[in-house]
C-alpha cells in the first residue's frame, strides 16, 4: 500500500509490529499522517484501530506482555527511541478517549491541570490558557461564569469538549481522538465534529471512528484497516467514492462482515 506524496506529513510509521503476547495485531504497519488535517481510521471492531492510534503517544506501553517494533516518526524524532521523554512526548501528542474523562474537580482546575503538571504555575497564564483552550473547543461561552463548579455537572457531550480543551492546554502538535462521539447524541456528534474542523488548522487531527458517516464528513484523509494490516489510504473523498481495493469498497458499502 502507497501514499501519494502531494501533503506534508507529520508522522511517519515504517514497518511497526505490535504483539500482545503470542497475537500478532499490528502488522508491518507503513503509514504517512498528513500535517494539519483529520485523518479518519476506519476498520471493523478488533482490526487495531485503537490500538495504532494509542502506538502514536506511546499509550499501550503501559500494557503488559506488549513487543513492538519499527518506527514511528514525530517530525524527525524516532518516539520509540531509548532516549525519548514519554511524558513529553505526550505532551505533544494529546489523546482523547471514548467516554468523557472529565475530572471530579472544577471546570477550572480539569484545564488547569495539563499546564501545572508541565511546570506553570503563574495564576494568570494559567487564566489565560484555561480561557483560551475551552474558546478553541466552543465551549467558554457556556462554562465562562461556571468556572468553579464540578465538571462532573456538564453534559457527556461537554465533558468530551472540556477534554479535548484539557489537551489543546498542553500546547500539543497532534490531537488523537479515539471514537470520541460513540457515547454522544448528534447535537453533540456536530459540535465536536465542527471543533474539529477548527483545531485542524493549528493541529494534526487523528481520529479512530466506527462511523462512516463521520469519516466521510469529518476527514480529510482516511485509513482503513483490516486484521491489523493498512489495506488502503488516500485522501477521504477517493476512498469514499473510488476505493482501489474491493475488500475497501466491500467495508465502506457495508458488504464486509
């Protein structure tokens, strides 16, 4: 599988394997991820969607029993080299989850607390960046004179938004959003993909979806696996209407599985 070469590209994965224990998931996985655009991950459920998404930042580190190999490039940084600071790394590359994660503190303090962790302290960046980051996910509006009250009295939809302002706080160069309206209603499904559209243009924006639907509206560039293999990969609106691979155009018209 190939990628035209008329984008730039933010990161690169050549050759990546990745085994939980005696299971093969990741299969010499070659993939460019266009700079400043939606890249859609589509695949049936177990085809390893999520778990290339979570190889980006490193997040299935933490798993036990896990083997990786190859690359994956952020800019000209190897992410799997020895040297490389994990906790940095995520600070560059921010992930968002299915549910909301929303912290049983304040408003405030969920957005606050991606900075403190990396070293400020200063009340009134921290003002700053707190305002800033929940404007760029459309949410100060509803939450400026709330600031102080839980989180945890927001709706799932602007949980998910306060989530995703967590991460922008941290000043990162990819977003990574792994299925992050499957727990939400369509009002909210929009807004976030409308959030999206928006953070592309200062951000890398990767997002693990089951919806065609979204990936169609949503992307720019779409990916789809199969059995943890990349089958196909090309800019949205060819893969929607002009699929090169049979086993794609048999997903995406829903005649696979």
């Amino acid at each position: 599988m190939e990628q035209k070469d008329s984008y730039n590209y933010k990161i690169r994965v050549d050759n990546l394997n990745l085994h939980f224990a005696a299971n093969h998931v990741l299969k010499g996985i070659n993939l460019n991820i266009p700079e400043n655009l939606i890249t859609a991950l589509i695949g049936p459920s177990g085809c390893g969607k999520s778990t290339l998404l979570k190889c980006l930042n490193r997040m299935n580190d933490i798993l036990p029993d896990v083997r990786i190999k190859g690359r994956v490039l952020l800019g000209d940084e190897d992410i799997y080299a020895d040297d490389v600071d994990v906790t940095n790394l995520r600070k560059k590359v921010g992930m968002v989850f299915q549910r909301p994660v929303a912290f049983p503190i304040s408003i405030y303090e969920n957005v606050a607390s991606a900075p403190r962790v990396h070293g400020v302290s200063h009340k009134g960046t921290l003002d700053n960046i707190v305002a800033s980051s929940l404007a760029k996910v459309g949410l100060w509006d509803e939450v400026a004179d709330k600031l102080h009250k839980s989180a945890l009295t927001l709706s799932l939809g602007q949980q998910q938004q306060l989530c995703i302002a967590r991460v922008i706080a941290s000043e990162p160069e990819v977003i990574l959003l792994d299925e992050p309206c499957s727990a939400l209603d369509p009002i909210s499904t929009m807004k976030i993909e409308e959030r999206m559209r928006q953070l592309a243009k200062n951000y890398t924006v990767v997002i693990v979806t089951h919806s065609m639907q979204q990936a169609a509206r949503a992307s720019d560039y779409t990916v789809f696996m199969l059995s943890g293999e990349i089958i196909e990969a090309c800019p949205t609106g060819e893969m929607f209407t002009s699929p090169k691979d049979s086993r794609t155009e048999n997903y995406i018209t829903g005649r696979l599985f």
